[in-house]
C-alpha cells in the first residue's frame, strides 16, 4: 500500500454500481472543452533520471541516478480536465471503474460532516474514505458536482479509463522516462521544474497541502485549474503537486502495479515529499482516488 493512496483490493469491495452523469451535465461540461488536442513537442535527449538526494524515498525506486535517452516525442501541456473528459464519455458513453464499482475514495477534509462520519475510513490511512457514488462527475459523492470545476483535472479515474481516453483522441499514455524528462524542463538533477527551491521568493508555484497533513490545513484543500502557476521551460503546468498523474512506467517487483507521477493537493513535507520531479508510485490500475488524473502523450510526427 502506498501512503499515497490505498490500492482498490485494500478496501471493502461493493457489489452494483452508481448512476452514470445527467446528459445535460456533460452537454453543459463538455461545452467548456478546448475541442482540439494541444500538445508539445520535444525534441528527446539523454538526460539524469531519478534522485538519490535527502528528500528521495528509497523505497519507491528512486535511484540509482542513471542515464536515460528519450527520443523525440510530445506531451499535452495539461492534465485532461473535466469538460475534455465530459466529451469523451459524452461521444462514447464510457462508464468508469468507480461508476461500475459504484464508490471511490475521497479525503476526509473535502466531505461534508455527516458524510465524512458515514463513510467508511481506509485501514492505515484513515483520511481516505470509501464514498458510496464518488466518481468523476460527482467528486465527492453524492451531493456534489463536477459542473465548477470544468477546467480542473478530471479525478476518479482508474488507468483503464485513461487508456480509453487516450486511444479515443489517438494518443497514449506518456512513458516514466518520458513524463519525469518533460517535468524536469530541461534543468538537470533539480527537484522541482522551476529549480531548487520550493517556493522561491516566498512565492507559492504548486498546489499541495497547505499545512501540516492531514488535520491541520491553514488554506483550501483541493484540485485547482489544470492551468495554473506558471509552466516549466518545456510549457507544462503543474508537473508537481494538483493531481498525481498515470503512465504507462511499472512500479517494480511481480505486481505490475503502473507507476502514477508529481504528487498531488494532498502532498506535505509533514507526511509526504512526493511532490518533486523524480518522485513516483503506485496503485492498482483499478484503483480511483480523489487526486489522480492523467496527462497525454504522443510519439514524434
């Protein structure tokens, strides 16, 4: 189990399912989409993968450091957002993992009252809880709506449903090495896109948890648009920090479990440093959690 995020056979498994989202909610979604599939382009090249410095987790497989070459390719400059995703499941009627699971796991600190009493905590990780009908239009469960946050990442997504994605607009998934060279923006070894620090002059440049995890949040706690901040070098926004990111890169050992990247609005030095360019781990590829979405990728030409 990763601190991160608990992995779906971890929590209580719930026979049915959760309604899936009123066609006029994703008419309304998905008229906020871009309606055209922006990526970057970059190059390729040899660059340092991995970190083995003070704030690294040699657990998660960090290091070694070691060269690494890239060829060409692009990536989008974004994570797919709500009203992208709306389009897609408007145009094909996918119907998500934790729609036909018919729950997903939410933090605490962002549930009502009475539904964060109700709703069962994860052993271990207690601030992760199992919401009966959370899923990526409804995000904590129900009650609540996707509808303000058309231009936030889409959350709730397991792998299989960003695949679906992917292979619907003819693109994939980007590789580990593929995702920590665009976040890096071409500055070598720095923990952050931007450089060394965390937040040069003062100035705040990611979204993570703001105060000590998890009872002691001193601001907003959540995703916020997939766009904000300003971008790396390469033009990425928000490669560390907002949501954790799939790819197509697998964890280690016998399990395959794939690899999620950049830490998430959950992140904090008090609990997890997870929130720097060579940071990684993982869940199942069914698993849906309330920080994780996904970025595109494509090969060259």
């Amino acid at each position: 189990m990763s601190c991160c995020g608990p992995v779906r056979e971890t929590v209580d498994q719930r026979p049915g399912g959760s309604g899936s989202a009123d066609r006029k909610v994703l008419e309304r979604l998905a008229a906020a989409a871009d309606g055209e599939l922006r990526m970057n382009g970059l190059a390729g090249g040899t660059f340092l993968m991995g970190s083995t410095d003070r704030f690294a987790y040699p657990e998660d497989g960090e290091g070694p450091v070691r060269q690494e070459r890239v060829a060409p390719f692009a990536i989008a400059p974004t994570t797919v957002t709500v009203a992208e995703f709306a389009a897609f499941v408007l145009d094909t009627g996918h119907r998500t993992d934790a729609e036909k699971w018919g729950d997903s796991l939410v933090f605490q600190g962002l549930l009502p009252e009475k539904l964060r009493s109700s709703a069962p905590a994860v052993a271990q990780t207690p601030w992760w809880r199992q919401v009966e009908g959370a899923c990526w239009h409804r995000p904590e469960g129900p009650g609540s709506s996707a509808e303000s946050r058309a231009r936030h990442p889409v959350t709730h997504v397991s792998q299989r449903d960003a695949r679906a994605y992917a292979e619907w607009v003819g693109s994939r998934l980007p590789s580990e090495a593929e995702w920590e060279f665009a976040s890096r923006g071409g500055l070598e070894q720095q923990p952050f896109p931007w450089g060394a620090v965390r937040e040069p002059d003062g100035t705040v440049r990611m979204n993570t948890f703001p105060g000590d995890f998890p009872d002691g949040p001193t601001g907003p706690v959540g995703t916020v648009p997939a766009a904000s901040f300003a971008p790396n070098a390469y033009g990425l926004y928000n490669t560390t920090g907002n949501v954790w990111e799939w790819t197509s890169g697998v964890f280690g050992g016998s399990d395959g479990r794939p690899v999620l990247r950049g830490g998430s609005y959950m992140c904090h030095a008090s609990y997890c440093r997870r929130y720097r360019t060579s940071a990684r781990t993982a869940v199942t590829a069914d698993t849906t959690l309330g920080h994780t979405g996904f970025r595109l990728a494509l090969d060259a030409g």
